[in-house]
C-alpha cells in the first residue's frame, strides 16, 4: 500500500511564524558569539594563568558537551541554582550563544596567531600601546580571517536551533512537531521544514566556500 502524498494539507502559517522565531534565535545567538567571542579569544591566549585557565575551561565545556545537554541545563538548571527565571525563548538564546561564542573563541584564536609579526612590529613604532594594537591591527585583521569559520558556525547554530523544541520554545522544528500531530502528515510536515533548513544554510555555504577560494587566492 503506497503512500499519498498531500503537501497541500500543510499549513505553511505556523511554519512561517516558527520559522520567525528560528531566525530570531539564530541572529540573537550569532550576536553573542561574533561580539563576545573575540574578547574570550584574548582570555584563552592571556599570559596569566589564572586568567586563562577559566577562560579554556569555558571553551572547552561547550565544545565537548552536546548542546542540547547545555540547553536543558539552562532551562531547568539555572532557576533552581541561581533563583533567576527567564523566558524559555531567553534561556535558548543564551544557551545557543555562549555555544557559539565558544567556538567562535577559538576562530579567532587561531586567527590572531595568525597576524603577521610585521604588523605588530609597525604599530609598535608608531608608538601603539597594546589596546591600541588589538583594536587597530589585531582586531580586524582577525575577523577578516575569521569571517569563513564565522559564517558556518552561523550556519551550524542556525541548524542546532531546532534543538530548542525540547523546552518549548515554538520555533520551526516545534511548530512542525505540533503541525504534524494535528494533520497525521509528519512525511509532508517534515520534508517542508528540512527543505526551508537546506533553502536558508545551502546558499550560505555557497557564500563561505567562495570566501575561502577568494582567500587561497589571495595567499598564493
């Protein structure tokens, strides 16, 4: 007995609001990861141990946790440690952000290792002081380089949204769960919703391997 497709039973109006959500999580959290990210690279790569160590050991949290794990532990967690209750759509925001920052740290890192000697020495003469240096010199050479590894963990958390269902958030993938209950059309449901992920993330990734073309041939 072979299946029959119906797309049309598919109401695509909590799809699109599910999807404003997912958007709004994924430019929220790439916020919090792009801005912050930086700064925790400059922790990671301090002289001072009891700097650094904390700034590694929050890097490598999120990096060797799974996020889902991470956002559960800020839904349910946090209010009972720390007696502070915030929206599910906030708790998912933060939990997605400092996941993002943590990578993006270690973008940056490598980024910033990466800045020639001779720049540094330039704006030594010109009489730079350190501060000076990060914010003129390191700094954008920095996010230049970075910007590649930037774009796909954007596209990476923009995918990961969907993990936030779990907890209520009413994003694409949780309207799609509901959609699909109330239709008893998962195949339709499902198919729609991972072809809006694949519409969103393909031309990005289009965009991040041109970049890094551009870049090869700009070095060689």
């Amino acid at each position: 007995m072979g299946y029959s497709f119906d797309f049309q039973s598919v109401s695509f109006g909590p799809l699109w609001e599910g999807l404003i959500v997912t958007l709004e999580l994924t430019v929220a959290a790439n916020l919090i990861g792009v801005v912050l990210g930086f700064p925790l690279a400059l922790l990671i790569m301090s002289r001072f141990a009891p700097i650094r160590l904390p700034a590694m050991l929050f890097v490598e949290f999120f990096r060797c946790t799974p996020a889902i794990v991470q956002i559960v532990w800020f839904f349910y967690c946090v209010p009972m440690l720390f007696n502070v209750f915030l929206g599910s759509m906030t708790m998912g925001i933060l939990a997605l952000g400092l996941n993002l920052m943590a990578f993006n740290a270690e973008a940056y890192r490598a980024a910033i290792q990466a800045v020639p000697r001779e720049q540094l020495d330039a704006g030594i003469a010109l009489g730079l002081n350190p501060l000076q240096r990060t914010l003129h010199i390191v700094l954008p050479t920095a996010v230049r380089a970075s910007i590649p590894v930037l774009l796909t963990n954007g596209i990476g958390i923009f995918q990961q949204t969907a993990l936030v269902a779990i907890v209520a958030v009413q994003d694409l993938m949780y309207q799609a769960k509901t959609l699909a209950t109330e239709t008893y059309r998962p195949i339709e449901t499902f198919t729609i919703v991972a072809l809006v992920y694949f519409a969103v993330s393909f031309p990005v990734s289009q965009i991040v391997g041109h970049l890094e073309r551009r870049r090869q041939l700009m070095m060689s």
